[in-house]
C-alpha cells in the first residue's frame, strides 16, 4: 500500500471522485485504525478554522465504521491539499454581502398558531452588532449520487 502524499493537488479530493460509488476491496484492521485516525485529525483541522475541507471531511467520515482502500487514498488526497494550501486562510467581507438579495421574510404563524418566540430566562444581554446570517440549502445531498 503506498502511503505517500502528492505534491501536486488542485482540489480536497480527487476530480470526479465518487466515495459512495467506490468498491475497492475493505480496508483490514490495522489500516482501518489508521483511516479512523486521520479522519479525527481532519476533524480537529475543521474545527480549527479549515472549513474550506468540511464538505470532504463530512463526506469520508461516514466511511469511518467500514473504510474501503479507495477510500484511504482520498483521504490521503486531502492531507496533500493541506500540505499544497497550508497557508490558505478563509477571510470574512463585511463588504462582499452588498451584493446579494434580501430573503423574503415568510409568516409561519398560520402552519404554527400556538408557536411563541421564548428566550431562556436567564440569557446574557447581547453585546455588540447584530450579525447578519445567509443559509443556503442543498438539495443534492452534495451531489451524492446514491441519496440523490
């Protein structure tokens, strides 16, 4: 089993890599451990600040109970992007959301009548600025092509 990290990587995985397609054979015990391993330190990297890989990381954690060879080496493709982008940094624009629409604001009250707005009555007095949040949602699952 070659182990070996590239050196030149362009993305978190490899193109067109579909982990939930993958039937290589089953990883044995000692390079499953060792799957397990990397995938713990890829979450503590996520957690870290390196949200740039946690669609990845999310996507070959669910691998973590029964991990194929494949499998191995696409994570392996990962620690090779973070050794190629180690000082890549994610930087937040106050300035850059200027640009996109303003989300219509629904009434849910009709679907939830008795539904009333409770705050914990011992929560801390809010400091500071208001922060706005933008959530999108994904309905391909990110493009899992089984759960589709």
């Amino acid at each position: 089993m070659n182990l070996t990290l590239k050196s030149k990587v362009t993305s978190a995985l490899p193109s067109g890599y579909k982990p939930e397609l993958d039937a290589s054979d089953y990883l044995d015990d000692d390079p499953a451990v060792l799957y397990m391993q990397l995938i713990g330190i890829l979450r503590w990297l996520v957690e870290l600040g390196r949200i740039d890989i946690c669609v990845e990381v999310s996507m070959m954690s669910s691998y973590n109970c029964m991990p194929r060879v494949t499998h191995l080496y696409a994570v392996l493709h990962i620690f090779s992007y973070l050794q190629v982008y180690a000082d890549w940094k994610v930087v937040m624009d106050s300035t850059y959301n200027d640009h996109l629409p303003e989300i219509e604001k629904r009434d849910w009250s009709e679907f939830y009548p008795f539904a009333k707005k409770m705050n914990p009555p011992d929560m801390p007095e809010a400091l500071g600025l208001e922060v706005g949040l933008t959530m999108f949602v994904d309905a391909s699952h990110a493009i899992n092509l089984i759960t589709l």
